[in-house]
C-alpha cells in the first residue's frame, strides 16, 4: 500500500497540489526546504505549528479506518505513506513505513554536537516556543521530515523499494505521483509482476501504467475495496480449509 495527501484530504487535512492545496497558498521553496529554514526558522516553524494544530483537530476517516482493517487482515502487509500527519498511526495501522518523515518528531541541527540529528517527539500542541529548541544543547530543532532537495531516510527508502519489488498486490491511494522516488514504488511492484491498483479522484502520471485506476475518494471507494478483499480473502481461506465441501457436486 502507497498513500498520499489525497488519504488525509477527507479528514480535513489540506493536500499539496488540489484546488485548497498547501502549494497554491505558499510556495513549497520558501517553506519546505533547508534553506527556508535557515533563513527564517520561525515563519517554517509557524507554518508547521499551523499545520499540527490543524491535524491534531483532525479524526482518521473511513479511508484510514479501512487500510487499517486490510493490514489486520493480511500476514505481511506493510503501509508506505509520503503522509507526515500521523493519521494512518492514529487510525490503527502498524507496519508503516514513513518515506518524508512525521511532523510530530524533531531533530537537534547542531553540527557537529553529541545529540546532531538525534530525533526525539514534539508532541506538544500549539508550540509554547517557536522555534522550538533541543532541550540538550539548546539548538534549533528541525521538523523531522523530508524537505526539497533531500535525500528520504535510507532506511524508510530501502524498505519501501524491498517491499515494492516483493509485493504480489499495491494499492496506490491519494497521491499525484508526481514526486521521486515515493512515485517510482507502484512502477517497482508493477515490473516485479504485482498487481497494482490505484484509487484517486482524478488521473495521474501513473494511471496508464498500473492495472486498474478507481476513480472516487478514499472515504468512498477504500471500505468497498477492504470489505470485497477481505471477503474473498474469507472464503479463499474456507475453500481451502475445506476443499471437499466447496469443491463442485460430482
Ligand atoms: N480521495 C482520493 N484521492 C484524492 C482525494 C480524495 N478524497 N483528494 C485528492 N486526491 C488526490 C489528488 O487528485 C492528487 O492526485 O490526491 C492527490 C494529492 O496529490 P498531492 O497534493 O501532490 O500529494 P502527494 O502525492 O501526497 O504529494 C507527494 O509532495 O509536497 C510533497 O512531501 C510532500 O509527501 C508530499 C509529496
């Protein structure tokens, strides 16, 4: 499973590139970048303190809820997010794999110091300080996330490519596909022989490439999606279970 900003959209959470996307409010350059950030930590840190307080006013929707249940139905099934808000945790789901970090985790950015890059929870909401400081060295803190121009966590990355090309089914929900190499995943699975799904309220850079485009929201299409799968996951599990009974009359 690959999710997007569109996962989140529902929930009230803004997304990057749609009509109420960040992006056409702000320019990505002057706020989600190093740069930005050195020259004007505060303004960075008060846009993502907006957006934490907009998240934590924020529920999982039926979306969330219902890859939750898809995880809890299948051994192996891990959740590949670009989202940085939380919701997915929230919503119950575990085996998650964070590609562009967690707005609720911060790291120290003094270098070179004992705690550099040390990354500890800032779950505090709204911020009392801004910009907040590393509470060892007093440093800036940094939101733990992946800004332009940075590389992805390489554990988060390897992972995310391990499970991609080893996958026999992805679901690709809510995102443009438009930014790398999170977009490069679904075209991994679909080379290593997956099966790959995508479910968006519009057409995407990948849609004449993987198997079958669902067109809707996530709230809407996502439950049908877990309650068919999880059904015939059901009775592929009692055929199987018990053949002669579900095999064909003689
Ligand atoms: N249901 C399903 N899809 C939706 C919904 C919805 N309710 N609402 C919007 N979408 C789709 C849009 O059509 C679009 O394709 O979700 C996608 C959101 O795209 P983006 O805003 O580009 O978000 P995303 O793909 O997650 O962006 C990738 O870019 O800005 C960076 O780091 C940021 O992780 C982010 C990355």
């Amino acid at each position: 499973m690959l999710t997007g900003a569109g996962v989140s959209q529902e929930s009230g959470v803004p997304t990057f590139r749609g009509e109420e996307g960040l992006w056409r409010q702000y320019r990505a350059e002057e706020l989600a970048t190093w740069q930005a950030f050195e020259t004007d930590p505060r303004l960075v840190w008060s846009w993502y303190d907006y957006r934490r307080q907009l998240v934590s006013d924020s529920e999982p929707n039926a979306a969330h809820l219902a890859i939750a249940d898809l995880e809890r139905g299948f051994d192996g099934f891990t959740l590949i997010t670009q989202n940085t808000d939380g919701l997915h945790e929230r919503a119950g789901s575990e085996a998650i794999v964070e590609l562009h970090g967690n707005i609720w985790r911060a790291r120290c950015t003094r270098e070179p110091c004992a705690c550099y890059q040390t990354v500890c929870e800032l779950t505090e909401n709204p911020l009392s300080e801004i910009p907040p400081l590393c509470a060892e060295c007093g440093a800036l803190l940094r939101p733990d996330v992946v800004w332009y121009g940075e590389p992805l966590p390489m554990d988060a990355y390897e992972r995310s490519h391990v499970v991609a090309s080893s996958c026999e089914a992805m679901l690709v929900v809510g995102t443009s596909a438009v930014v790398h190499p999170a977009a490069s995943l679904p075209l991994v699975a679909k080379h290593a022989g997956a099966f790959v799904v995508e479910v968006n309220t519009a057409y995407t850079p990948i849609s004449a490439l993987v198997d079958a485009t669902l067109l809707g929201r996530a709230g809407d299409v996502m439950p049908e999606v877990a309650s068919r799968v999880l059904e015939a996951r059901g009775e592929a599990e009692r055929a199987s279970a018990d053949p002669v009974s579900n095999s064909a009359p003689a």
